[in-house]
C-alpha cells in the first residue's frame, strides 16, 4: 500500500516497515540532484524530523521522516548516484526503511488521490 505526506514523500508499507522515498513531483521541482546525505541505521526519529538532505542545483532539501520509527536500510545507491532518485523515485530511488513504532499511524497519511489532489 502507498501512502503520501503533504511534504512529497512516499511510503511502500508492507507490515510494519515502510520504505521511504521522495515523490516524482518533489524529483522535478528539485531538478537535477547531486548529492543525497541519508540518516544512520538504528537511528531513532521521529516523524517530522529530518531524515535525510539532498542537493539539486537548484538549491538543498531536508526529506522528513514520514512517522516515528527506526532506520533499519538506507540506499547506498542513491549516495553513490543521486540521478537514480530522478530517474527513479518511486523505485530504485527509495531513501530509507523504516520500522514504525505504531504501523496504524499510516492510516492518517495521504492515499494516492488525495496527494494528486494536492499537487494539482
């Protein structure tokens, strides 16, 4: 299942580990990304909090951790080639996984229409 939050990530939930991205339209309105900073495994953060930076020509951005949780995999890909999140950012572009302190917090997040409605 998908899930979205009004600041351009997404959420592949599968059980209580959600891998995290950023949406394809946060991928356009970044540009070009030339370097992506991605948090620790076994880091504990909270939702809201700044998981990860990246870096556009355009300018830097903080990607936020989409609920609380734990990092348990980063993409080591995306650090080695930061093309990959705009070639790919709802696939080989994934930042992290996150184990969730409480899986049924995704419920509050946004499902796929309602972040279409949103960016529209």
């Amino acid at each position: 299942m998908l899930k979205f939050t009004a600041e351009h990530e997404w959420l592949k939930l599968e059980g209580d580990v959600a891998t995290v991205g950023i949406t394809q339209h946060a991928a356009e309105q970044l540009g070009d990304l030339v370097f992506v900073e991605l948090p620790e495994v076994d880091a504990e953060l909270a939702k809201e909090a700044g998981a990860a930076t990246v870096e556009s020509v355009k300018a830097a951005s903080d990607v936020y951790c989409p609920l609380d949780g734990t990092i348990v995999e980063v993409n080591q890909a995306i650090v080695d080639d930061p093309s990959l999140v705009n070639s790919d950012p709802q696939g080989a572009g994934w930042f992290f996984k996150l184990k969730l302190k409480n899986a049924a917090d995704a419920d509050a997040l946004l499902d796929e229409a309602a972040y279409k409605d949103l960016i529209a």
